[in-house]
C-alpha cells in the first residue's frame, strides 16, 4: 500500500516553530486522540462495534482532509503516517 501523505486542515492546526510541525488546543487534541481510538477499535474489530454514536471517521476528517473513505484505510494511513506512536517524554 502506498503511504499517503497527511493533509492538515489549516482552519484548525496552527503552523509551529520548526518546519513541518503543527500545533492545537489542548481540547482539540483530546478529541483527536479519543477519535484515534475509536477508529482504531472499529478497524481492527471483527464484529463491527461501535466505539460511540459519533462516527470517529468523520472527527478526524475534520482535521486531516484527505483520509481515505473507510475506516480499515484511514487506520491504516494514519498508522503509517505515525499517528498512533506514543510520545517519548523527557
């Protein structure tokens, strides 16, 4: 599978110091990490579960605007793109 590269949606992020970096709210980014998790359990599930009423999909949809239109797909682009690697703290 190709990796497919990531779009932002600039209305939400906010361009950081570095180069390539981005930045949101302490809010938004719960919301993005609750919606990495429900994507990530109806993806991988076998039975089909909902996590919650609201489709995890389309939340992060609203951030990265070019996910693919399945969940199995989106998880797999967000997996390959780093998404769900844990942050290292120092």
């Amino acid at each position: 599978m190709k990796m497919r590269k990531l779009e932002f949606n600039m209305d939400i992020w906010e361009k950081g110091d570095t180069e390539g970096t981005f930045n949101i709210g302490t809010m938004e980014s719960m919301r993005i990490r609750t919606a990495l998790i429900g994507l990530k359990m109806e993806a991988t599930n076998e039975h089909g579960l909902l996590f919650c009423r609201v489709s995890s999909l389309k939340v992060l949809r609203e951030y990265w605007t070019n996910l693919p239109r399945t969940k199995k797909g989106a998880y797999e682009t967000l997996v390959a793109n780093g998404m769900y690697n844990q942050p290292t703290e120092v």
